[in-house]
C-alpha cells in the first residue's frame, strides 16, 4: 500500500510545482548534457569561466554544443532572446580594450611612436650617461680586426657622420688615418696602438645613423647590401664589447636614439609579409635591452593600430575578428614569440598571452555565430531538445 500512495503523493507535489520551476531544471539538465558533449562538467566549466574573469566569458563559449542552446535562445520567442543580445553586443564593444589590456601586461605600458622613445629616454638615459663616463675611460687595443673593419665603406661612412655627430655636440675627436698596411695613425704620421673608447662609440653612432637611414628610405640601400652593412655593424660591436665590457653594461642601459628608433622601427614592422623570422631573430639576439624593450613597444602600437583600422562592427556580431588576425598564420605567431624573451619566462609569458587572443577568438566566434543569425545543424538539435 505505501508505493502507491507515494506516487500518487509525487503527482500531486508535481501538479502544484510553477511550469517556471520545471522550465529552469529541464534547462540545466540540456545545458549540462550540453557541457558533456563538450567534453567536460559544469565544475570544470565553471572553473575555467572564472579563471577569464576580465574576459566576460560565458557557458556558451566552452564548445559548440553550448553554443548553440544560446544560438536557439535567439530565435524563440521570450525575453531570452533581448538577455542573450545585449549581452552579446556589449561584449563585443569591449574587445578593442580587452586586448589592448592584455598587450599592456605583456608588453608594458601604451604610448604613441615617439612618446615611447621619449619615454625611455627619461628612465634610462641618466643612469645609462654614467655608465658610459665609466666605460669611456678605457682604451681599446688597435688590432687588424679594427683596423680591417675600419677599412670597409659602410666604416668609412660612419667615421664620417661620427665627426659630424661630435661636432655637433661639440666633442672634439682624434683625426684618425688608416695606412696601406691596415695600420691606424695620427695626422702627424705616429702609429696608434690603443684608441679611446668613446671615439669608438661616436663610431657607433654612425653607424646607426647609417643603418636606420638605409632601413627607413631616407638613404636607401639595396637589400643585400643592407644585410651586409648590419653585419659589419655587429662585428664592430662584438670587436668594442669584447673588449670593454663596462661599454657592453652601458649601452645595454640605454642606446642613443637612432638605435631605439630601429629598434622602434623592427617592431612596427614585424607584421609586413615582407618580415623575414630568421633575420629578425638575429636582430632580436644582437640589441641591447633598451632596443629589444623599443622593440616590444614598436610591435604593441603596430598591432593596435592593425585592429583599429580593422572593419570591426561592433553592433553586430559580424566584422573582423580582431584577435584571429593578429595570430591566424604559423608565421605570425612565429615573430610574435620573438619579441617575448627567449627564456622559460618567456615562454610562460607567451603562452598566457596566445591563451589570451584565444579566449578573444572563441568569444566572436560566438557572436558570429549567435548574432550573425545563419541557421546551423547545431541550432536546429539544439531546438529539437528544447
């Protein structure tokens, strides 16, 4: 006797439960089977949801079968449909900012192209002019490995803009002679067997007055030429670092100016088809830190001026999919590792930020699929259940 009256006693209590009530458990149930077929439970979701907190993320972004209940919500009749819109759309408004956020964590600070130089300028510049002071007053053996390299034109060049840039400043440098026999004299005909450091860094100056000018069209040379002058350059600086290594620790503290703005100028343009990965992870090995920190901020405005100039509607769930684009080739991504440090860190670094643009990625997809409105297998299943 007690079996029948407990059911009749269930029919009763479920006779009088609000159609809302059972509504909302049959909605958990699908949206639970949703997240199996996704692969995973409502705890892992749930889970992985709040660890991208700044990322608005929601049940329906964890995999397809999510995401196409929130797909059928849209079309039924009901209020569901005006919650899962405005939702939607706000969070499209809030990509632009979202991924400016995360390229500010990892890449520092926003500027405009020039403030950044300026920028660098206050921070480093004061400790970095001591450090120069203190490798300045050690002088440097004159070797056939200077004196060979002093010999090619690219040298010669920047032998001559290292005068004028003195001048300028009103140093006075030593009038220098290199002989038949690869051997450095003075105007008066003495040989020179050590040379001042800072002569060799004027000397480095222009040479990166000559590179950077080369590089950004206002003195142009042919590719292959280009390739080795930047060669002659490194040799030079291997040649003057290893020699004094107090002249390595200063110009890691802060290069002049035509240095960062090549530095600058790498970064702006590690985008462009043209961009060779291998040729720029020599480059990248070979700055100093204030370069490769230049080099960071170069890449950060290049890719936020690529996603502002990109169609992107935010009213809509259609446009560009601003973090698909800055990573959607295996060469973008490539060239993107490279500005982090080559380092375990690093690799920690990149990886949070590529998880970061994916987020980005599965979030407009989402949009694109909801609010784009095309009818899709998933949406008519998902329909079918409800």
């Amino acid at each position: 006797l007690a079996k029948p009256v407990a059911k009749i006693g269930k029919t009763i209590k479920s006779a009088f439960e609000s159609p809302a009530k059972k509504g909302e458990q049959e909605a958990v149930k699908l949206v639970k089977q949703a997240l199996e077929y996704d692969k995973t439970n409502i705890d892992e979701a749930l889970k992985f949801i709040l660890e991208r907190s700044g990322k608005q993320y929601s049940l329906a972004d964890i995999g397809p079968s999510t995401r196409a209940y929130l797909d059928a919500v849209n079309v039924l009749p009901g209020p569901g449909k005006k919650t899962a819109m405005d939702f939607l759309l706000k969070r499209n408004r809030g990509a632009l900012n979202r991924i400016k956020s995360d390229l500010t964590d990892v890449f520092g600070e926003q500027g405009s192209y020039f403030d950044t130089y300026k920028a660098l300028e206050t921070v480093r510049k004061s400790s970095g002019q001591k450090m120069y002071q203190k490798a300045f007053e050690k002088k440097v053996p004159v070797s056939e490995e200077l004196t060979s390299l002093l010999k090619t034109d690219v040298m010669q060049d920047a032998l001559n803009t290292a005068y004028k840039i003195a001048n300028a400043e009103k140093v006075k440098l030593p009038n220098l002679i290199i002989g038949k026999n690869g051997k450095l004299f003075t105007q008066k005909g003495a040989e020179v067997t050590d040379i001042d450091t800072k002569f060799l860094h004027y000397i480095k100056l222009g040479l990166d007055d000559t590179i950077y000018t080369s590089k950004s069209g206002q003195n142009p040379v042919g590719n292959v030429l280009l390739r080795l002058n930047t060669e002659r350059k490194h040799e030079f600086l291997d040649f003057l670092d290893s020699n004094n290594p107090a002249y390595k620790a200063a110009r890691n503290q802060w290069a002049e100016k035509s240095a960062i703005m090549d530095a600058l100028d790498s970064g702006r343009n590690i985008l462009k088809p043209s961009t060779n990965v291998d040729e720029l992870a020599d480059e990248i090995t070979r700055m100093s830190q204030s370069e490769k920190l230049a080099f960071r901020n170069g890449v950060m405005n290049t890719i936020i001026d690529k996603m502002e100039s990109s169609v992107f509607d935010a009213t809509s769930g259609r446009g560009t999919n601003l973090a698909y684009n800055i990573i959607k080739t295996p060469k973008n991504k490539k060239l993107l590792r490279l500005t982090f440090p080559q380092t375990p860190q690093g690799t920690r670094s990149f990886n949070k930020f590529m998880s970061k643009l994916n987020d980005e990625i599965q979030i407009k997809d989402t949009a694109n699929t909801v609010v784009g409105n095309s009818a899709t297998v998933g949406r008519a299943e998902a329909l079918g259940q409800i």
